[in-house]
C-alpha cells in the first residue's frame, strides 16, 4: 500500500481501539472513526488533523451511510466488543462484532474496491479456526469453548464472525479480503517484542500474555504494509508478547 493509507477504526474507544489510533496517526494515515462518544477518545489526538470523527452507533447507521464512511478507505480495522459487564455481556445487541463483519461485507460488495478492501478483526484465542487448523486444542478444550459460546453471547458472537468469514467469504472474494487477530490474555504496556503464529501455541489453561499495544502494532501492520498483508491474509494469527526478551521494544 503506498502513499497515506486512509482507513476505517470501529471500537476506537476501546483499550486496544485508542492504541490503534493512535498509532495510525503516528504512522500518518488519514483515519475515520466511528464512536458512539467522542469524549472516550484519548485526549492527546483530540482534534489531530488526520483524524475524521463521527458520532454514531455503528448499527444504526443506514447502508448508504456506512458505504459512504467506507468509500475511499483502503482497510477497516475492528476492535468493536463487548463491555466487560452484566449489560455489556447480556444485553442488546448480542451480536454487534457478526452483525459489523456482515455489513462491511455487504458494503464492499456495492462499492466493489480495487484492490479489495482490508478487514483487520480483532478476536480472541477462544475462537476456533476452522477445518481444525488449531491442533493444540483437545477435545475437552472443545468442549469448555462450547459451553462458553452457550453461556456467554460475546464468546459466540466471536465465534460467528469468525466462521462467517471463513465460510461466505472465504480468500478468493474480490471485493473483501481479511485477517482474524487473535491475542490471548490482554495486558497493558508499552509495545514490545512479539511472536505471531498460525495456530494456538498454549493451551486455554495455561494462557499466554498480549499486550493490547502490541496488538495494536500488528493490526497496524496489517492495514498499512503490504507485506504482513500477504503474508496472513485469510488467516487466524495468534500474536502473544516473546517473553524471551520481554524488555525488547520495536
């Protein structure tokens, strides 16, 4: 991707959301978010010139608006989630992060980019690649998962996403290609060295560490360069902190 990407935040005001931007802008892309409250953005890129703000629940936002949020931009980068509370875990709506994937789909079907447009999905270990690519986990691995995504909507909404765009979209659609991220348990920090790998490399019991800017950098990496673009496009990375040199910045 040459010259100044222009891309599209969803989730900004999250932990791993305001890294993203921040970010971006410090790699001077021109970015738009969409937030249900600017006031949640980190001060310090308050009113930056590269950035483009609007105010708005994402799902409420009419076909035409949102393509026309999306018209130019070369990557979409999600952090959308759900709030780590009674309401945030159970109530409406359950299925924001399927129901967001489904519109940037349909979206890039209309304006039909060239070259396709980028989705960089911020997920979690918890969700399973397909075709049981993730040869780590056992059968009662399986199993607890499986009676979380029951139990829990944020862990099934995930999940749905994923498999939606395993299974619709798949890696030859030619308006939309993406990325899955999956980090494992998220911690604060500065950015540092990182691994990223193909398939799981713990196990649900003994969880590896993610630095929420660590994985801000890579999912910065993947909607601006087009190296790590090719190389995990299509794919479910896990990206967790190498603890072999955990002082070693980037």
């Amino acid at each position: 991707m040459t010259g100044q990407p222009t891309i599209l935040v969803l989730g900004g005001t999250g932990r791993t959301g305001r890294r993203v931007l921040t970010q971006l802008l410090a790699r001077r892309a021109n970015v738009r978010a969409i937030v249900r409250s600017a006031a949640r953005l980190p001060a310090e890129i308050t009113g930056h010139p590269g950035l483009q703000v609007t105010e708005a629940d994402l799902l409420s936002l009419s076909d035409e608006e949102l393509r026309r949020h999306l018209a130019g931009c070369q990557a979409v980068v999600s952090c959308l989630g759900h709030t780590v509370s009674f309401r945030g875990v159970y109530g409406s709506p359950r299925d924001l992060v399927a129901q967001a994937v489904l519109r940037i789909a349909r979206a890039a079907r209309v304006l039909r980019p060239s070259p396709p447009l980028r989705l960089v999905l911020m997920s979690s270990v918890s969700v399973n690649a397909p075709a049981s690519r993730d040869s780590r986990r056992g059968s009662f691995e399986r199993a607890v998962l499986r009676a979380m995504r029951a139990a829990l909507p944020p862990a099934r909404d995930n999940q749905r996403a994923a498999d939606f765009l395993c299974e619709a979209i798949g890696t030859t659609d030619p308006h939309l290609e993406w990325v899955i991220v999956r980090p494992d348990t998220l911690i604060e920090g500065e950015v540092t060295r990182y691994t990223v790998h193909p398939a799981l490399v713990s196990s649900l019991f003994k969880p590896d560490r993610s630095r929420m800017s660590n994985v801000a950098h890579f999912m910065c990496d993947l909607a601006c360069e087009p190296g790590p673009w090719e190389e995990w496009k299509g794919r479910l990375p896990v990206i967790v902190d190498d603890l072999t040199d955990p002082a070693g910045t980037v």
